[in-house]
C-alpha cells in the first residue's frame, strides 16, 4: 500500500501530528495563536488559508515547506546534487590542468606559459562560475538577501 500523503491539507495535518503531542489542538492553537476549533479543522486535514499559511511558513520556515511540498524539494534536491556532482568534476579536472601547467603560471595567470598552451584558455573555470551561480539561485530568496558580497567579504 502507498503511504504518500497527497494535499496541502493532509500534508498539513501529517505535519502539525508529528509535531505536536496531544492535546494537539490546544497546542497548534497557542502555538499559531488560532481558535482551538480552527486548530482542530487543521489537524482534520483542512488546508490552511493563506494568511494561515503563511504564518506556518514564517514559524516553521523550510521544514513546513519541505513537509507540504515534498515532491518539489526532492526534484530540486535531485537538481542540486546533479549541479554538486558536475561541479565537483570540473573542480578535479582544474586541479588536473593546473597541475599540469605547476611553474609556467605565475601571480597573473596563464601568461608563463610556452608556446602550443593556449588551449588552456579553455580550462572549466568559467563553468564552475556558471554551476555555482545556478546554486545560488535555488537558495531561497530570503537567504540571498540576507548574503552579499561587498568587495570580496561576506556581509549580512
């Protein structure tokens, strides 16, 4: 038998059960500051208005989100280990042809090089830029916002 909860509703439901012990409704209820009744319309499988919602999603953040949307996160989860898999390559095959260059590059990059190097132009940096700015861009919005990067230092 498949054991998948489908529905904001019941996912919502599944969630606020394993989080809370009984008496749930009272607990869900000061918790998110809600009627008892509501809370336990909730805990019947009711999905939540928006306004509701949203409280949920700024309490609980992305584990509610993870809860009630599984199926999306782990396509994207699937993505990002894809992007992480690529970008570890490209990492080890830079290593290989910085290696291989050792003390023809000097502080200013490739121009050390002999004669017949040029190709070396060509190295994956450029596509490890590329992956990391994908990952960066399935980081939620609230965590982008709260990183930037100010002349090379991390400022929050």
């Amino acid at each position: 038998m498949n054991d998948t909860v489908h529905g904001v509703g019941p996912r919502t439901r599944a969630y606020l059960r394993a989080r809370f012990d009984a008496p749930r409704a009272k607990a869900v209820a000061n918790e998110l500051g809600i009627s008892v009744p509501l809370a336990n319309k909730l805990l019947g499988g009711y999905a939540p208005r928006m306004w509701l919602f949203e409280e949920m999603v700024a309490r609980w953040d992305g584990e509610f989100l993870r809860s009630v949307f599984a199926e999306a996160y782990a396509a994207e989860d699937a993505r990002l280990g894809e992007l992480e898999a690529e970008v570890q390559a490209l990492r080890a095959a830079l290593a290989t042809a910085r290696q291989a260059v050792g003390g023809f590059v000097d502080g200013d990059g490739l121009s050390n090089l002999p004669s017949g190097a040029a190709e070396l132009d060509d190295l994956p940096s450029n596509r490890i830029a590329e992956l990391v700015g994908q990952l960066v861009e399935t980081l939620p919005a609230k965590v982008r916002a709260a990183q930037r990067v100010d002349d090379g230092e991390l400022v929050s």
